[in-house]
C-alpha cells in the first residue's frame, strides 16, 4: 500500500527539488555520489505505511550515526569503477584473452587509450572492492543485533573471494608501468564475467554506505533523534519540542493527538507563526514515515496512510476555478478519505479564506465539526475567525485550542513564536497600519491632490 501524498501537500511542506531552496531533500542531500543522491531521491519519494518497515529504516539510519568512522568516497574512482564493470560482455576467458593481444597490439601502434582504459578499469575496481571489504568487515564487527545479516551491506562474496582480490591487485601493482598480457586478460575476465554481478551489487552497497552516511551526517549535525513507531490503531501522536528544520533558530512547540483528541484549532495573527507550526508538524510526520531522523526532543506516531495539506493553495485558471473553489475541492478529496475510513494526518491553514467573513465562518464551523467526528484522521486546521473557535469551545469539549500569541511592546507587536492553550484574542491589524503609518501617506496624497 502507497502512501497518500499528493504534489499540493509535498509543495505546501516544500519536501521535495534537488535544487529547490530550503526543501528538506537538500536539507539531507549531503551525498558524494550520483547514485546515493538516486536512492535518496527514490526514498524521499515512499514513504512507509507498516510499522516494520519504518522501525527496519531507521534502526539502519541509527546503526550509521553510531559508526565511529565513514567510508571514504572517491566519486572519480567509482564512476571508472562503475563505467569499467558495465561494460562487460559475456564471453569466455580465451575471448577476453583475444581482446587484450588487440588491446596489446593497438597500444604498440600508439593507440593506446582503450588499454589506458582497460588497465585503469582493473586497477580502480579492485582498489574499491578491497576498500570495501575491509568496511563491511568493520560494520559487520559493530552489528550486534543481526541488521545487516541479508541486507545490501551483507557482501559474503567479498568475504569468500577476498584472498583471491589480494592476490591479483599485488600483481598488478608489481607492474606499474604495464600490466602483462595474461595478466590483463585473467583480470578482466575475472571482473567482469567472473564476479560481474557481485561487482554490480557491491558498487549498489558503496551508493547505499552514501545514503546512509549522509542521513547520518545531517541528522548528528542537527540533533535530529529518531521516532518511536507506534501501531496505526493507536491513533497517537506526540511530539516535544518540533520546529522546522530549515529555519534558523526555529522555535519548537508540543503537539498531541489521541483518538479521543484528535484535532487541534489553531489561531493567532499574522507573522505570529501559524503556517510555520503547521508545516513543522507536517514536515516531522513525513519525515518519520520515511523512518528518518525528525527535528524534536522526541516523537511518539502511529503509523498513517497518508498526509494532506491545505496551505498554499491558489486558483486554477486553466481550469476556470477560483481561490474558494479551489479550496472547496481539497476539502472534498479529504471528505472523500475520510468516507473510505482512510488513516490520514490532515493540516488546514486558514480555511476558506477566499470568500467573504460569513460564509468563511459557516463553512469553517461546518466542516470542522464535521471532521471532528472521524476519529480516523488527526486534524490540524488554523483560521484567523477566532469565533468559529469560541463556538465550537462551547459545543465539544474534546477539541484542542491551541493559539500563537502577539505581545504589543509599545507600538511594535512582538511574537514568541511558542504556542499556548486557548485561543487568540489578538488584534492587532490597525496596529501595524497605524505602525506603517499608511493612513497619513493617504492623507497627504489627498492633500496633495
């Protein structure tokens, strides 16, 4: 089963874009290789939906951040590595022999690239596959709990054929200034018709040593700390102290869903740091379904079957759809979730803003209390219509009311960014008119006229 992410929900969270500024893809791309950035980028894009799952990626991402040294990466070496072993073909040792005098003979004539080739195709992959041994043979001494056994770290050929890798990479390097005929051809039939697949397989193990080490990497630099995988009829969330990742000195805040508790109303001012709450618990939620590292003193979750969000949306003009109506057709795709008892996060960020105060205030009531009533779903849903939550205070005593509050230091409103129980009585529009000083512009253009 996939898991329900669409590309709104992934551009309201900025998750993806290796060249999108501050996406967390490029917050954790710290890789060295093409192929490690591969498998980062086919991560980021499944998230888990089993506990299992979750838990076996993470132990893995924990297992590196434990490691006390890294595997060095030549990314030159492995791209001749890589370019030398896929070139093979097929054929027996008295071919390979055939092809190396050709090889042999084309050098004599001063053509002597494709032998340069050869030679240094046998030299880097051999370089790379003992490296590689003697790692995996570290990681195999740190594993205690049996993770790797199986896995693409477990490389029992290397292990098997090692004393065979010694002896040729010390026979080539008794021959510096040219590998001998025989030699060349006994190497090469052994690299790439031999042992061609376990190559392959062990040049994937190096591309996933640079996942990992760059997950690990990222996540000690930042103090990110794994989340505890809870069963998906939990229905439990809790984070301590989340924030967003991307923002400098962001401030973390708690949040809690349980069954019974299962959406949070959320108000507050402009700049008080509603959409940056929002997406902070977004962006944790998607990260610990991907069994990665989460930026928070600590994460309780049951597993969900999707995440769905309502931040950033805008008007569709090719379809002739307005903001409002825009923003009435996410809701009913989560109406539509909702119906089919889907187990989804789902975060609103000012609903309905794109019509008028009434029907905004209608509508938001409406659909909240609605919602409210699906204990599948953990929602999270902010509106600057402070009395939609005032009547729903009266009405449910199980909805959570949680505000982001502005203190006024003079004239100059000053926000904590640290949310509170309740919900917000600011107002402080005219303030920051009154602060700009937009009415006297006004007015003296009036005069000026």
């Amino acid at each position: 089963m996939s898991f329900i992410i669409d590309k709104q929900t992934l551009q309201d969270l900025n998750i993806s874009g290796k060249y999108k500024r501050d996406s967390i893809f490029s917050l954790y791309n710290k890789t060295e290789t093409f192929g490690g950035e591969l498998l980062l980028e086919k991560l980021f894009q499944q998230p888990f939906t089993t506990p299992d799952a979750i838990d076996r990626q993470a132990a893995l991402v924990s297992f590196f951040r434990s490691l006390p040294h890294i595997f060095q990466i030549n990314a030159d070496d492995l791209d001749i590595a890589q370019s030398f072993t896929n070139s093979y073909s097929d054929q027996g040792f008295a071919l390979t022999l055939a092809h190396a005098g050709r090889r042999k003979l084309l050098a004599s004539l001063g053509l002597k690239e494709e032998k340069k080739y050869l030679e240094s195709g046998i030299r880097t992959t051999l370089r790379i596959m003992l490296h590689l041994a003697g790692y995996l043979s570290e990681l195999q001494q740190q594993d205690n709990t049996g993770l790797l056994q199986g896995s693409i770290f477990d490389q029992s050929w290397l292990r098997e054929e090692y004393g065979q890798l010694v002896q040729l990479q010390q026979k080539i390097e008794s021959h510096a200034e040219g590998i001998p005929l025989g030699l060349t051809a006994s190497c090469d039939y052994q690299l790439r018709h031999k042992w061609s697949k376990e190559i392959q397989q062990s040049l994937s193990a190096v591309y996933h040593i640079d996942l990992y080490q760059s997950i690990a990497s990222v996540a000690n630099a930042q103090g990110f700390v794994r989340a505890e995988v809870l069963p998906a009829e939990r229905q439990h969330i809790l984070l301590e102290n989340v924030y967003h990742p991307t923002i400098p000195n962001a401030v973390g805040n708690d949040l809690h869903f349980d069954r019974e508790k299962n959406l949070i109303f959320l108000t507050g001012a402009n700049m008080a740091g509603k959409s940056t709450y929002m997406k902070s618990f977004g962006i944790a939620i998607y990260l610990a379904h991907l069994g990665l590292p989460v930026p928070a003193k600590r994460m309780l979750f049951s597993v969900k079957e999707g995440l769905y969000s309502s931040i950033n949306v805008s008007d569709d003009i090719d379809m002739g759809h307005s903001h409002y109506y825009a923003e009435v057709l996410r809701v009913k795709k989560v109406a539509e979730y909702v119906n089919q008892r889907k187990n989804m996060v789902v975060i609103f960020d000012e609903l309905f803003k794109g019509t008028n105060v009434k029907d905004a205030f209608e509508a938001t009531l409406t659909v909240t209390r609605a919602f409210q009533q699906h204990h599948n779903c953990q929602y999270l849903i902010s509106t600057h219509i402070v009395e939609v939550g005032q009547q729903l205070q009266q009405e449910d005593s199980s909805v959570q009311f949680v505000y982001m509050p502005t203190q006024m230091r003079g004239q100059v409103p000053y926000y904590s960014y640290r949310s509170e129980k309740g919900i917000s009585s600011d107002k402080h529009g005219m303030v920051l008119i009154q602060k700009e000083k937009v009415l006297e512009l006004l007015e003296q253009n009036r005069k000026n006229i």
